[in-house]
C-alpha cells in the first residue's frame, strides 16, 4: 500500500507519490510520508509542530498536517493554528457592511439627483471601502472587525492593492453566477468564495 502524505495547502491526505491534491489541485513537492521518522536535520526549521521542512507558500505541513503560514525563505513568519471563517460568519459580516454602505448610499442620495451619478458613486465608494479596509486596517472591513476576521493571501502574507482591487471585482463574478461564487464558502475546504480562488486569498479568524 502506498505511503500517504498530507497536501500542503488543504492538509487532506494524498496517496504515495501523487503530484496534485484531488482536493484542492495543490501541485504536491517536498512531501513527508506518514508515520516515516523526521530527519533530525529537518527539527531547526519548518513545520512550528514537527520541524519538517515545509515549502515556501505551503498552508500546511506535508508530514503531520499542522496549519502553518509563510514557511519558507522569504516568508514573513509562520503562523500555526490557522482557522477559516465559515459561511455564516461571513455573511454577518457582509450584512454589517452593507448597513453601513447603505447608509453612506442614503447621503450620496441626498447629494446626487441623477440616477447615473448616484450609481457611478455608489460603485466607487463600495470599491474604496473595501479595498481601503482590506489593505490599510489589516484585511478587515468594519464588519469583519466586529465579527473578528480578516482577508489574508494564501501562504498568510497581508493583502496588497493588487489583489484587493482582484478580490473586488471578483464580488462580482461571483454574484453573476447566480451567487455560487459566494455559496462556494460553505463547501470549499478553506472556506472560500471564487473571489477568493481569483485573488489568491482566504479569510481567518483574527488571533
């Protein structure tokens, strides 16, 4: 039988030599199988449960399958214990933004007679708030604060403005399907939306 491993972004299993997850199509590499002893080399760096090496990028460790964020050379710290914000969780979030939003949309109401112009506002106000919130106050929008989460890019780095503005204008690839790209957070092993899969993104509780 053939030795497992774990995949190093979604941490389900993996037979033996695969060199993508079934999963989550993560590209395998670098992979420790099951029960094998670790290299005692391995201990000083890597996985922050059982030292294995872990690739740079990697979400979880190939060996024991540890939560871990930014391993690697280069990375910015490696984080473990990771936990996805579910469906629910997040769409309170939403409604907290979208009362706000809606409230600001009432003033702009007040200000802009034309239709044309209120919407042309409106959509530039929702594009600044969220991509403003996402990079400058930690990846969180006020609702995602109140509910304690933020938007972080997959190996766990903060989002730039290239990616925010990405993840935006998927909001709304994944509304004109029908809504499936939001449904997709209830079912997806990292809890994540397709704008989430467009940008590189996934959204975590706030340690």
């Amino acid at each position: 039988m053939a030795a497992q491993t774990r995949c190093i972004r979604c941490g389900k299993p993996v037979e033996g030599l695969t060199q993508f997850c079934v999963d989550c199509l993560a590209q395998q590499r670098e992979q420790t199988p099951l029960g094998s002893p670790i290299p005692p080399t391995a201990r000083p760096a890597g996985c922050p449960r059982c030292g294995t090496p872990v690739p740079d990028g990697a979400a979880f460790c190939g060996y024991c399958g540890a939560p871990v964020s930014g391993a690697g050379p280069g990375a910015a710290g490696i984080v473990a214990g990771v936990e996805y914000a579910g469906f629910w969780m997040r769409f309170a979030a939403f409604i907290i933004d979208a009362i706000i939003l809606n409230v600001i949309g009432l003033v702009v109401g007040l200000i802009a007679d034309d239709f044309g112009a209120r919407l042309a506002l409106g959509v530039l106000i929702g594009a600044a708030y969220d991509i403003g919130f996402w990079v400058a106050a930690d990846g969180a929008t006020p609702g995602k604060m109140a509910l304690g989460i933020k938007v972080r890019m997959e190996n766990g780095d903060p989002i730039d403005v290239g990616r925010a503005f990405l993840r935006w204008i998927g909001y709304y690839v994944s509304a004109f399907i029908l809504l499936i790209g939001f449904i997709m957070i209830a079912f997806t092993p990292q809890k994540r939306g397709l704008h989430d899969y467009i940008a590189g993104t996934v959204v975590v509780k706030a340690r």
